[in-house]
C-alpha cells in the first residue's frame, strides 16, 4: 500500500508531461498553464488509492486520473470566468492572463480531452468509467448553477438542505466519483464501490464545513488566508446559514446591518454574533456528524482493514488541518 505523497509523486511524474499538442498555441497554452500552476492533485490520487483498496494499481488507473485532473481544471478555468476572479493559486487566472474568450476554449479543449483518457481504460470497464465520470460531470455542472442561484437569494431563505446538496454536488461527488472509478479498476464489487463513493461524498462535505470554520477561526498564519474573507464579501457559508437560524431577532438585525454596512470592524463584530449564537460549536459537531458517517462507510467496505490505512490517514489530514 503506498501513502497519499507517493502516489501524488507517482500521479505528478507521468502527469507533468505537455498533456496538449503545440499548435495552435493560442487555443493549447492556456489549458496547458493551468495544468502548470499548482494544485494538490486529490482527485486524481484518490482514484489511484481506490484502485489500490483492492488490487495492485493498473495503467487504467492513471487514464482515469489523468481524466478527473483535466476535468477539474476545466471546472475552474469556467469557475473563474463566471466569479470574475483575479488570482488562481496565487497566480492570474486563464482568462485574465489570455482572454475570456481563450479561456472558454481551452476549458473546452481539456473537457474534450478528458474522453481520450478515458477511452484508453480496458473496455471491459470502460462503459462503467464513463457512467460514473459522466454523473459526476453533470452533478459538478448542477451543483454550480445552484449556487449561482443562490447568490442572488438572501442569505436567511436559503434552505439549511438545499445549501448542503449543493456543496454535495459542487464539490463532494467528483471526490466520491474518483473513488468509486479507482474501485472499479480495482476489481471492487458494487457494494464496495458504493461504500467508497459515500465515503469520498461525506468528506467532502466535512470538508467544506472545515473551510469554511477555518476562514472564520482559524489562524490566518497556518490557514494562508485573511481571517474572515468570507465574511467581507457576504459569502453564504454553513457558519452564516445556521448563525441566522439560531440567532435572536436582534442578533439577526445586528447581522444584516454588517452585512449591508461593511464597517471596518466587520470581521471582529460578525465572529462575536457566531460565537454568541454558539455556532462555531454548531460547526465542530456538523463537521463530526459527517466525518463519522463517511468513516463508518469506509469500515463497512469488505477489504483487510490495513488496505484500508492511507485513505483514512488522508481523511484524518484533510479534516484536521490548520491550514
């Protein structure tokens, strides 16, 4: 069994490689820089480690990777477009650094590629691969337009459900999917792969919850961001969602004044109505409640349960960090 840092190395080796041809360069460097600038490459090494859940890990595991990779890119090139965003990690974004109009044709072009990946998977397997990457490229493309809805929705009519679901299919089912396509490579029977699934699916949502306690909590040393950016800008968050449904009529009025006003101490006021409201407590429980549910589908998944130690190690990191 390899850890998640060896098989990120072992992802990043034969990944690294101009994933595009040069001409037109135009339409193929800026796929390619994307590709260049970064990133922790979890989804595709999560489709690896499901793999190896069951079996030794096989060349179609590194087409399926390669294919998540791509498509998760592609979702933030038109992700940026559509927030206006400035900076990708730390760097400009496709289309400030190209052209809106480059930007939409490369994330095109990756999506495109994405299928000749996955059309070099054994096709013994290769219809299942493709149902399972298709359902997860749909949900991500409905998990985003949901929350481009919601944006123009005020804050206290946003469903607590409907806002979960959303996070659900935004972020959680391409982890969940990468999973379940490595657990198909590896031979994992259809229970098995829906342990798996649910269990990516739940971290993932834990996750979130985690971000989103970390931007307002944390320590911006260890956390690399301006505590309470997300606050600033009126960001719809679990902690903002359950703050207005569990505080009092004049604490909720407090909230909306903030919101509307933006004084200088906004960050400062905004944290004291969360801790008085007890919701950064609320958060630690949320987050507890859906870590347990995906551990316990991790355990119910059929395997010898040190096959089962680097994705729980990877869950324990991604749902304790600092940072």
């Amino acid at each position: 069994m390899h850890s998640f840092k060896v098989l990120s190395a072992k992802f990043e080796e034969q990944f690294s490689t101009r994933q595009f041809p040069d001409q037109p360069h135009s339409l193929y460097d800026p796929a390619q820089y994307i590709l260049g600038i970064g990133g922790k490459r979890i989804r595709p090494v999560l489709c690896l480690l499901g793999n190896e859940l069951f079996d030794e890990i096989m060349p179609d595991a590194y087409h399926a990777a390669n294919a998540i990779e791509l498509f998760h890119n592609f979702t933030l090139i038109h992700d940026d477009i559509m927030d206006k965003a400035p900076l990708r990690r730390g760097m400009p974004t496709v289309h400030t650094k190209y052209s809106d109009s480059a930007a939409i044709l490369a994330g095109d072009v990756m999506l495109i590629h994405c299928y000749e990946h996955i059309n070099k998977v054994n096709i013994r397997i290769r219809t299942k691969i493709l149902s399972v990457f298709n359902k997860a490229a749909r949900e991500v493309c409905e998990g985003q337009q949901m929350d481009m809805d919601l944006e123009g929705t005020p804050p206290e009519q946003v469903n607590y459900t409907d806002y979960v679901n959303m996070i659900a299919l935004k972020t959680s089912v391409l982890l969940a999917a990468s999973l379940q396509m490595g657990g198909v490579i590896g031979g994992g029977s259809e229970g098995n792969q829906e342990h798996l699934y649910e269990f990516g699916k739940n971290v993932g949502i834990a996750f979130q919850i985690q971000d989103d306690y970390l931007d307002a909590f944390g320590d911006p040393e260890k956390f690399g961001k301006q505590q309470g950016g997300d606050i600033l800008i009126n960001k719809k968050t679990f902690l903002l969602l359950k703050a207005l449904e569990l505080c009092t009529p004049a604490q909720k009025q407090h909230l909306h004044h903030l919101m509307e006003t933006n004084p200088a101490n906004k960050v400062t006021e905004v944290l004291q109505v969360f801790h008085d409201c007890r919701v950064d407590e609320w958060a630690e429980k949320e987050k507890e409640k859906f870590s347990q549910l995906a551990f316990e589908h991790l355990e119910a998944i059929a395997v010898l349960s040190n096959r089962k130690q680097p994705l729980k190690e990877l869950a324990d990191y991604l749902l304790t960090r600092q940072h």
